[in-house]
C-alpha cells in the first residue's frame, strides 16, 4: 500500500505498582489506580481535542451507535476526512495503540498530552514510541519493529522526578516529595488536615471526584472502612490481601492472533479484530464475571464485605476478612477455569496475605504479591503451561523483608506451598487432580482430603503435630503414630490417614500438616467460632 505518512505510536505507562503503592492510605492508593485506568481518557483525548475539534476516534468511546467497531484502512481514512486526527487501534495488557494521521500532529498531541499528564497526575510517567511507514497489510511486521524501538527507548529513558526538593523544604518520609498541599485525612469529626505531596493531592481528588459522580464503580460500592471488614475489633482484627494476576497472558495474545489453523493474520482488519475480542474477552472473564462470583459468595459469608483496590485486565487485589479469603481465592480460581469456551485455557495464580488491620498495607499487599509470584515461578521452574496456583503467607512482623527472606527465616522454605488449584484438563480434574501430588507438588482437593482427617484428629492433636514437625522427621513420624493408636478400631468412617491413601509420603504430609496449621483456625478448623488469638498464640509459642 501507498505510504501516506500514517505513524503508529504506542503509549505505554511506566512503574504503575510503584506510583500506586506509594502510600498506606487507601483512599490514595484506589485514587492512584483510577488515575492510571482514566490517563488517556482525561489526558490524551482532550489533548488530541485541542489539536482539532473531533480528536481521536475510540471504538470504546465512539459518538454514533452506528459507528462500526471493526478497523478497516478505509474507515480510517473515511474518519480523517470527518476531521479526526487518528484512531486508537487497541487498548488492552498495559498498552494504547493509535494510529495518527502525520508525525507533526502525532508530536503536537505528544506535547499537550505531557502538559496535562503532569497536570492532573504530577508524576506518572508513560513512555511513547511511534514507527512510520506504515503497511496496513502486515500488522505483525508493523508489531515488532514498533516493539524493537520501545525497547530502544525503554534504556535510555530517564528516571528523574519532576521537582527536587531543597534542603528547607518539608517533604514526605515515603517518597521525599515536597509537602505542598492541605489534605483532609479521615472521615468525619475523628479527620484531621494532613500536609501532603501534590501527587498524593491529586490522588485524592481522584477518588473524590469518581466518588462524587455516584457512577456505578465496584471499588466505591466496596466498603470505605478497613474496620467494616474485621470480625471484632479488639478480639480478631485480622484482614487479608488477595493478589491475583493472569498467567501467560504474552502467549495468550500470540494465540490470539492466529487462525483456528495454525496460521498467523497478518492485516491490520484481522488482527486489531482479534485483538480487541480479546481484550473483551479477557475483561469479561478476569473481571467482571469473577467480581460476581466472589459477591455471591461473600454473600454468604459471615462479615462478607470486601474492598476492591485494583481491578483492570487480568489482574485484581482487593481485601476481606481473614476468614473468607482462602474461599473467595479459591472460588475465583475454579470458576476462572470453567468459564473459557472450548479450545481456550484461562488461569491465573493468587498470593494471600493476612494481616492485622493496623499494619501497613503497602507492605501486606507486597508480600501478597510476592506469593502470587512464587506460583508463577513455579510454573516457570516447571515449564507448566496451564494451571493456577495459589499461595499465602501469615503477616506476623518483619515487614520491609521480601517473602524469600522471611521464610528463610522462619526455616519454612522447603514447604507444600503453592498449592495447585487447577492442573489442566476437564472441569473434573480442577480439584482432584492427582498429576500434581506424583511430582511432589499439593492440590487444592489434597487440601480438601487433609482438612478432614485434620478435623477428624481434634485440634489439640494438631497442635501437637506441628510442634513436632518443627523438631524432626522422626519427632512428627511417632506424633503421627501417636494419634493413630488412640483412635478406636470400631468406626472405619473415623478413620485418620495422614497419607490419604499413599497419595502423600513422610515428607509430603509433614510440609502440608504444618502449611495447614498455620491458618486452620481461620480457614478449615470445623468449629468456625474460634478466634484469631488463639492463632495468634500458637504462632507467638512456636506452635504453627
């Protein structure tokens, strides 16, 4: 095709976690998110508007419902000459993709659109790219040297604040921003004005303004107050992070690209159509169906609120209470994988971390990060395609240590964890998979199997049992031998096999016994009136 000066440019924002994460308050840090979910429609579009009156064409915000959805070439042309400046191809994974009518428009959009960048989020950082010469015929052509350049770009990009700060100025101990602005901290009578950053300021003003327009947003319907989500304030006060991110999501995208035979698209039509289904796709199957999943079940949970802080493509952190959260992990874990059509394999891993509702949040939702990682490398070390894991890690202290270090720490290292939620295969495989167990790895229906055989053996027993396998292996053996002589020969039903059928060797059950202890009050203890002291006192004594 005839080149026509067409320049495809790639928006891709930069440090998104840390620019998120900076604070503890989670009014900042929901604001920050939405910041970052709203850059392009609060900062780009309205620069591209100030170039020329129609801007950029959206197929996520088109004026005419009779506006086609597909990209074609001729549309595109067609819509430049209704005065539009370019077109967003694609809009999903972290990346926006426009394609602009000249290099000079593509720099004045650029200009303006970094004016109001540090306007409205003061110091989000996104990085452009852009390719000339392009050949609306080969997309994947167009791609990869669009992605070569960003890469070049990605090294020589600068790191440089926007402000530095002066010796007599005051600044923020978290991120050593000048303090510039007033901001009500709190809700009611018990606030207080709090200096902060103007960053922060921004952020706030975020999440007040989103709060105020009374749209339907699940974070805002989430409750406000941490302390709406304990069980009871001054006896159990116990929250969890639930940190859940999409796997392969790179070779998801690759697939998506190609034929039901094998072959790859290779025009703009083509592949922007695919990418886009997907796109839905993926919102629709990591968001918004699992969302309902996990309001359907907190429902029926005791103190079932829950607190969204991020929710985008593939990945969602939000918080409940301690109690519920092994629960709703799980649930969002099986259902992600029935829902898929035939032939497409959706899976995601997930990293809980309890905390107590006093502690820094930043730091439990780093350590709730970090076990969502220790699947995924799992999977990695591995070479596992398809399957979802989960792990978890009881917050007792150590903050500001990586999960690797604290673990090393407590002499944990070496445990059953993460276990496997689903293994690949059909819907009756997602729990009682037994693929996992033969490469010394635990499944979520083993955890199932030894929850009964723990409840069976009472919980002083179990008690007893992770004492002793922090001892030894010969120490946990005879416990083991211990509880088996005491159990009475006239009821089979009662029986307590630790080995679940020779499914688990010595080593296996000891590394699963004590995982389980460390969270059995909260999560697989029958008796669900129990309390979090009397965790707290078994971690406290050496006990779990």
């Amino acid at each position: 095709m005839e080149d026509k000066g067409y320049i495809l440019a790639m928006y891709d924002i930069r440090g998104k976690q840390d620019y998120i994460y900076k604070s503890n308050k989670i009014k900042e840090i929901v604001g920050g998110s939405y910041i970052i979910r709203d850059c392009f429609d609060d900062c780009l579009f309205p620069a591209a508007e100030e170039c020329s009156g129609k801007g950029i064409f959206s197929y996520r915000r088109k004026e005419k419902k009779e506006d086609s959805d597909d990209f074609t070439a001729e549309r595109f042309e067609k819509r430049l000459e209704e005065g539009y400046i370019g077109e967003v191809i694609y809009d999903g994974g972290g990346n926006f993709f426009v394609l602009y009518k000249t290099h000079d428009i593509y720099r004045e959009v650029n200009r303006r659109f970094y004016h109001k960048l540090l306007e409205h989020t003061y110091s989000l950082r996104v990085l452009t790219t852009y390719i000339s010469d392009v050949d609306f015929e080969d997309y994947p052509g167009d791609r990869k040297r669009l992605y070569e350049e960003h890469h070049r770009r990605e090294q020589a990009e600068s790191m440089i604040s926007p402000v530095n700060t002066l010796p007599i100025v005051q600044t923020d101990y978290r991120t050593s921003l000048p303090l510039a602005k007033l901001q009500y901290i709190g809700d009611g009578k018990e606030g207080r004005d709090e200096k902060v950053s103007l960053e922060s300021k921004k952020k706030y003003e975020k999440y007040a303004q989103i709060e105020k327009s009374g749209k339907e947003d699940r974070q805002i319907q989430g409750t406000r107050l941490l302390d709406e989500l304990i069980t009871k304030k001054g006896e159990e006060s116990l929250l969890a992070v639930i940190y859940i991110d999409g796997n392969n999501m790179g070779a998801q995208v690759e697939k998506c690209l190609k034929k039901a035979d094998g072959t790859a698209y290779t025009s703009y039509e083509d592949c922007v159509k695919a990418l886009r289904q997907f796109s839905s796709e993926i919102q629709q199957h990591y968001i918004t169906d699992r969302i309902r999943d996990v309001d359907v079940l907190l429902s029926e949970k005791e103190n079932g609120k829950r607190r969204f802080v991020i929710y985008a493509g593939d990945e969602v952190t939000f918080i409940c209470n301690a109690r519920n959260a092994y629960d709703v992990a799980m649930e969002y874990l099986t259902k992600l994988a029935e829902s898929p059509a035939e032939g497409t394999v959706r899976t995601s891993c997930a990293g809980i971390a309890v905390f107590h509702s006093h502690a820094p949040f930043t730091e439990a939702y780093r350590i709730a990060e970090e076990c969502c990682e220790s699947g995924k490398k799992l999977m990695k070390q591995e070479k596992i395609e398809c399957a979802s894991l989960i792990d978890f890690h009881y917050c007792q202290g150590a903050f500001g240590t990586s999960l690797e270090e604290i673990r090393k720490e407590e002499d944990t290292e070496d445990s059953s964890r993460p276990w496997f939620v689903y293994c690949g295969g059909s819907r009756s495989d997602i729990e009682t998979s037994q693929s996992s167990e033969k490469t010394g790895y635990i499944t979520s229906g083993t955890v199932r199997m030894m929850q009964e055989m723990l409840n069976r053996a009472g919980r002083s027993n179990i008690k007893n049992l992770a004492i002793s396998a922090k001892k030894s292996a010969a120490d946990f053996k005879s416990e083991l031998e211990r509880i088996r002589a005491h159990q009475p020969d006239d009821k089979p039903d009662k029986k307590i096999d630790f080995s679940l059928g020779g499914r688990l060797n010595d080593e296996m059950q000891k590394k699963l016994i004590y995982d389980m202890v460390i969270v059995y009050d909260l999560w697989f203890a029958q008796d669900e009136t129990k309390t979090a002291e009397d965790q707290d006192e078994s971690m406290e004594k050496g006990e779990a």
